[in-house]
C-alpha cells in the first residue's frame, strides 16, 4: 500500500526503476509526456492505493476468478473515494490508456483478453451497502452479491440476486442479474431505480427515470459499457416465509437422466414463480465417477417446496417410460441469506473458487431436449475420462421462475431477449493445466452449437443471457434482434463513450 497526494504514477515509476522497465505502455506514455514538460501529477486520496506486480499485494489485488482469456494488468489501482475515481480516469483517458474496472473480478469472456498492459481500476473499496428510510438499498461499485444477501435478509427485506455470495453485485446487475426470485420480483435490473457514475472523462452523473433516462435505459442490461458505477439504488420487498427457503439436494443414478430431464420439462410451462431448478453434472473427486445432481430451492413453505422434490421420486409404477432411481434427498430450510453457502450442498460456494481457466459456453433454451441432453452426459463422462486434468469441468442448466421476467415492459430496458431465457444452459471446461486448453473448448463449443440449433433449442434464433455470453455469438444474441435495440444502444456509446474506453465486455460497437 502507498500513500499519496502527489504526481502519482510517474512518482511511483521513478521510485522503482525495476518497476519501470516492465510498466505498461500507458505508464511509460506518462512519463514520456512528464518528460516533455506535461504537468501529469494530480491529487488522490491517501486511502487510495497503487500496487505493482512487485509489491507483495500483487497477487491477492490482481485475482480475478478465472484465467481463461482474461485481462492483463500491468498495475491495479484502488480508488477509496468518488474524487479518486474521478482523477484516475480523466488521467487514464487524457494518456489514452488501457484499464478495465474490477467489481467482483467472476467476468468471463473472450472479449476480456482485449484488455492488455491495462490498468485495472479495483472497486473493492467501494463495498458499502445501505438502506435507506424508504427500504431502497444503495450498494458502491465493489460490493459483491454476499453482502447485499445479508444486509437485505437482517433489514427484512429480499430482491433478485445472483446465487453465488462472491459475485460482483453491480457486475452482475449491469448485464441483467438472474437470480432464484426473478419470477417474484424479475431481474436484478429490474429493481435499479438509480445509477451513480464517472463517465470517461470523469464527469459524475445519475441516471433514473427522471434523470439522463435514455443513459438509464442503456445502464440496465447494457450498462458495462458506458463509465465506471460508483453506487446503484434498488428496490426490495418484504421477505416472505420469515426469509426462509426450502431447499433439496438430490442425485440420481446415471440412467435416470431421461426421466428426470422428462420431469424438468413438465414443470416449465407454468414452473412457479418462486421455484428455482439447478440440474449439474459434475465428477466426484473422491470417486471419479460423474455425478447428476439436482437442487431445488422454493422462495416459499417447505410443504410448497416438497410438491416438487416428490415429482422427483424414484418411480415405482411398472411401465413408466422414463424411470427414475433417485439416490439421494436431502431437504432442508435455509434462511435466505445462507443460501449462497448451503444451497445445493455447497456446490453454488464451490463455484466461487477463484484460479482456474474457465472456459464456459452457454446458450438460452424454450426446454431441455431429452435426447441432446444424454448425448450432453455421455459426452461429458467421456470428455472428463479423456482428459483427468479437466475433471472439474461440468455441465449445467438453470431453470428459473419467468413470470416477473417476461411481464416487465420489455422496452424500458435494455436487457434483450426476455421471452427467450427459460432455461440457461452452461458448459464449462476448467483446468488448471493449459495442455487441455484445446480439447475443452472443442468439446464445450461443440454442445453450445448444438444447443442453439432450433430444433433443440426451441427458438427461431440464437439467445444468450449477456452476462453468461462466451464473447462468440452475434451481438443480436445477446441484445436483442429488435433492430432499434443496437441502433439505440450504439448512439448512446457514441455520445457517453466516444473513445471507445468501456469497450472490453461484449461492447455494443
Ligand atoms: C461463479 C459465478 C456465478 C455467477 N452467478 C451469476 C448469477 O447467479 N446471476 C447472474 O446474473 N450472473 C452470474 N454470474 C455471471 C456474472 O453476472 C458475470 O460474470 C459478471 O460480469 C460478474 O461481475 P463481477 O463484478 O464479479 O466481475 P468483473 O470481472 O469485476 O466485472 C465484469 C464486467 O463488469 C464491469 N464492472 C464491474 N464492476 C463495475 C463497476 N462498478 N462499474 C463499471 N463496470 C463494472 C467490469 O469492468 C467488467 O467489464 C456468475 C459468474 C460466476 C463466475
Ligand atoms: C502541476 O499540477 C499541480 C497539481 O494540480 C499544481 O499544483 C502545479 O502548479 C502544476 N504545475 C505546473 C507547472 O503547471
Ligand atoms: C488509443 O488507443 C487505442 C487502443 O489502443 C487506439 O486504437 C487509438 O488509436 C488510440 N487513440 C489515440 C488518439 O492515440
Ligand atoms: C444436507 O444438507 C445440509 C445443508 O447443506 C448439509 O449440512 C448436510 O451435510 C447434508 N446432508 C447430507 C447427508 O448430505
Ligand atoms: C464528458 O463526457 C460526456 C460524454 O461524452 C460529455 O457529454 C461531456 O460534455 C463531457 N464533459 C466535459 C466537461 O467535457
């Protein structure tokens, strides 16, 4: 850590020499332009903070969750106040510099990699979250989904949040946020009624109904690509149940896939608006053998929940076409805000695990074909066999509550494709060794390519929810094939980003 009020990277740069051979050409443009007699220094707070790779916080400041196609950093910069926010980008823009904002560092696309000898502009300290007299929440720009879950559940409140505690809450949120109650209360967008950034230039803005809404109406669902989020206001509502969740965890013997997939299907047309389904496929590291394991929870009594867990029920009848053998059930009532770290067994936690290459291919989907679906298995239990070092690559399907979804008026936001998201399907390979980099993006593009196509999918046209999207698919995909969404969208970048500086995740130009 460094304190400063002071020329601030060219300083730094020429107390370590070392460090200064390997900065970032931004860096190095900086100190070209101080040599020329460019007044370069500017003030910043003394909680803020400037890490190089040499400081002992590199590695802890620099994480991010996965290292598949990731961004690189030359430098990581923690503002602690709106002002520092403010300096660092009217510098990093007049330098035309690289840098990308940090929340809680889970984004995973292949447009990330576009980011390089960057500036990562950290917002972890920017994680306050607060509510307000009118039960509105007001969280800063770093505060990740755990500690909305909490703040929310003690003031008795609950809205749409991701399932897992170590996601960035405004990451999320910019791209849509889906979450176990968006059929109650829909998206996490749905719920924001303010934004408050630093566009490029440093300039700070709100953004509502009532303020800069056509900037409002880009924020949500589009919103990585227009500043830098200093906090967001929600709204929430009373929590049902004393804030208690039913929650199932059951696994299945292999060749019950047909019949629980079969079940899934029936409960989709008119799934419930406080149900929410995770089916996983995954390999047991004690045993190597794959896993099928189905979470259910419900937003709602346990003797609401359990309706469903017993469609899941080994079956008994003779006859039935597609039998279940169901090997385990475990039910239990969860307060809401320990659902992140107890639902599913732990395995939502699990996935918060940050160091791996992770790369995921998705696509939205109308159902689950029964027969894609096992070829998806078969091939996974081959995939992982093949290739020991990818064994905790996995497969899964999010199968949540649409109603509160798909009744928003869908063009007063820019969240795309609304109707076509009932079941999110996602493959990802996750290695640790890059000499099963090749194999596991063949396989997982190979199922992402199958699943779009309409006679699986369901749908006329490739969907993808934004925030899952590998960074492949038509941007049409992930925006909305409307031809005024992208037009709309791109006017707007044209005059809030016309440099082009929020251009890293799945940019709308
Ligand atoms: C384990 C895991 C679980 C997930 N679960 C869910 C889920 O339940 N629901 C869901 O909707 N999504 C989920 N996602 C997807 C998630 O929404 C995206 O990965 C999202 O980009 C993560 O945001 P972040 O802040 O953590 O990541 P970051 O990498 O920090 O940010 C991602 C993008 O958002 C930008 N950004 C972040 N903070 C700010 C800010 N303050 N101002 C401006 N731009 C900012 C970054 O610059 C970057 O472009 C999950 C992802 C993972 C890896
Ligand atoms: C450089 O900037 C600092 C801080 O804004 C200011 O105090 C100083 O007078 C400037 N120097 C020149 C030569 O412009
Ligand atoms: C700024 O940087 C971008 C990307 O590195 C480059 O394409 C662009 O030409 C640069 N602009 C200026 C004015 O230097
Ligand atoms: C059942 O789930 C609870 C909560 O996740 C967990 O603590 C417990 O160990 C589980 N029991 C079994 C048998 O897996
Ligand atoms: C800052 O940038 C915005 C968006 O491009 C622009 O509208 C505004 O006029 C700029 N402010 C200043 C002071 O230049």
């Amino acid at each position: 850590m460094f304190l400063y009020f002071l020329p601030l990277f060219p300083l730094l740069a020429a107390a370590n020499p070392i460090w200064h051979a390997k900065s970032s050409r931004a860096l190095v443009q900086a100190l070209e332009k101080r040599d020329a007699g460019f007044n370069v220094s500017f003030p910043i707070s003394s909680q803020a903070s400037l890490i190089t790779p040499e400081s002992e916080d590199w590695a802890s400041a620099s994480l991010r969750w996965s290292t598949w196609s990731a961004p690189q950093f030359d430098v990581v910069f923690a503002p602690a106040t709106e002002q520092d926010v403010v300096t660092g980008l009217e510098y990093l823009t007049s330098i035309n510099a690289s840098f990308l904002a940090k929340g809680g560092g889970h984004g995973n696309s292949l447009t990330l990699a576009s980011v390089q000898n960057g500036v990562m502009i950290n917002m972890e300290q920017f994680d306050h979250v607060v509510v307000n007299p009118d039960q509105t929440i007001t969280f800063g720009g770093g505060a990740r989904f755990g500690a909305l879950y909490e703040t929310a559940y003690d003031a008795g409140r609950e809205l749409t949040l991701g399932s897992c505690a170590c996601v960035g809450a405004t990451g999320a949120t910019l791209g849509g946020g889906h979450g176990r109650l968006q059929g109650k209360h829909g998206l996490a967008v749905d719920a924001v009624v303010k934004v408050r950034m630093a566009l490029w230039n440093g300039t700070v803005v709100e953004a509502s109904a009532s303020e800069n809404a056509d900037l409002f109406w880009g924020m949500r669902g589009a919103g990585h690509n227009f500043g830098i989020v200093l906090e967001t206001t929600v709204k929430t509502w009373p929590q049902e149940n004393k804030g208690m969740h039913y929650n199932a965890d059951m696994t299945f013997t292999t060749d019950s896939l047909e019949g629980v997939v079969t079940t899934i299907n029936d409960l989709i047309p008119s799934l419930d608006a406080s149900l929410a389904l995770d089916l996983f496929f995954y390999t047991d590291p004690s045993t190597a053998e794959p896993v099928i394991f189905l979470n259910i929870v419900y937003g709602g009594s346990k003797e609401k929940g359990q309706a469903f867990t017993k469609r899941f029920a080994s079956t008994t009848k003779p006859h039935v076409k597609t039998p279940i053998t169901r090997l385990v059930l475990n039910e239990t009532e969860v307060s809401w805000k320990d659902l992140p770290y107890e639902s599913a067994n732990g395995l939502i936690n699990v996935a918060c695990i940050d160091g791996f290459a992770q790369n995921i291919y998705t696509a939205s989907t109308a159902y689950m074909d029964v027969g894609l679906t096992r070829k998806v298995f078969d091939d996974y239990v081959a995939f992982v066999k093949n290739n020991p070092l990818a064994s905790n690559s996995i497969v899964f399907y999010e199968i949540f509550g649409q109603q509160a979804v798909v009744n928003q008026r869908d063009e007063e936001s820019s969240v795309g494709n609304r109707k076509y998201a009932k079941v999110l399907n996602l493959i990802e390979a996750v290695y640790s060794d890059d000499s099963v980099a090749a194999a596991g993006d063949a396989w997982a593009r190979r199922w992402r390519d199958e699943w779009v196509k309409p006679k699986y999918s369901g749908y006329k046209r490739e969907y993808v929810y934004q925030n899952y999207a590998h960074g492949d698919e038509p941007l049409e995909a992930l925006y909305g094939y409307e031809p005024w969404r992208l037009t709309r969208l791109r006017k707007l970048k044209n005059q809030l980003d016309p440099h082009g500086f929020f251009s890293a995740y799945h940019s709308v130009s």
